[in-house]
C-alpha cells in the first residue's frame, strides 16, 4: 500500500473483501461509530457539568460533615 489518506486506505481494504464480508465490516463500523459519537456526547455533557458536580458533591461532603444526612435506605429506591 502506498501512503495515502485513511478513508482512502479504508476503502481499499474494504474493496479487497468479498461482498459480504463488506457488509459485515460496514455494519460494525456503523455500530463503532455510534459508540464513538454517544462517549464525544458523554464527554461534552459532562464537561459543561463538571462545576455543578464538584458543587454538589462538595454540598453532599459538607452534610455529612454537619450530620444532615441520612443514609440511603435502599429499600426505598
């Protein structure tokens, strides 16, 4: 193979294949791709949450400190 761009590396490993085995490819790159997606989504939600999180978790930590809470009756979930 010769140095070229990796979608076009990717095509002429596919085009190597037979046709079903193509298909399989396609559909695990599809199911790899929607993987990728919903983590690049995960990863931005919580980033922009990130300052709510440590606030919260920091008002939890002091609750406890101040004997505010309870424990978590999981019964009750």
């Amino acid at each position: 193979m010769t140095s070229t761009t990796p979608i076009a590396t990717v095509t002429e490993m596919l085009e190597s294949l037979p046709e079903a085995v193509q298909q399989q490819v396609v559909e695990h790159l599809r199911e790899y791709l929607a993987d990728l997606q919903d983590e690049e989504r995960w990863d931005s939600l919580f980033e922009r949450t990130q300052s709510q999180l440590m606030a919260a978790a920091r008002r939890a930590k002091q609750e406890i400190a101040q004997g505010h809470a309870q424990p978590m009756d999981l019964e009750r979930l």
